[in-house]
C-alpha cells in the first residue's frame, strides 16, 4: 500500500510541469590587490619553501632565472625580484 502511495507521488511530481528557476547572473569582480614587497620569510611561505631555499636560489641563480623559478612556485604565477631595500618585490606583466 505504501509503496504505491510512493510510486503515485513521484508520478504526480514527474506530471507537474515546473517553470525553472532562472538564476541570475551578477558580474562581480572584485577589486585586485596590488601586491606588496614581501620579506624573505613571506615570499618563502607563499612560495612553499624554507628561507634558505629562497636565498639559495635567490644568490645561486641570474635574476632572469630567480625570477621565473619564483613565478613557477607561485600561486599566481607571480615573479619576483629582490630589492636593494631587502624585500622581495612583485614585477607585473
């Protein structure tokens, strides 16, 4: 008796003709975050390594070099360029 009762719903659900919620589209784009110059021990945590890593690479690497191995380790692909101030700069583009 129950299951029939089931089947009778489902077919009453299925016979209804639903109009579909038409979910509207908002074109929100957030405003994007300048990066700013990050200390050694930053730049390591974003890039998922160790300081000594960083400066490893930073001091065994050309700065052409340096730079595409910090946008490759990125997480927004982001290069970087240490700085006369001793802070790792963003280089945009």
């Amino acid at each position: 008796m129950r299951l029939t009762q089931i089947e009778g719903a489902i077919s009453l659900l299925g016979q209804r003709s639903y109009t579909p919620y038409k979910k509207q589209s908002y074109q929100y784009h957030p405003p994007m975050l300048e990066l700013q110059a990050y200390t050694g021990e930053n730049l390591a945590k974003r890039l998922g390594v160790d300081v000594a890593t960083l400066e490893r690479s930073r001091h065994s690497m050309s700065q052409q070099d340096f730079e595409s191995w910090c946008k490759s380790r990125d997480p927004g692909s982001v290069k970087w360029r240490f700085g006369g101030d001793g802070l790792f700069h963003p280089i945009k583009g």
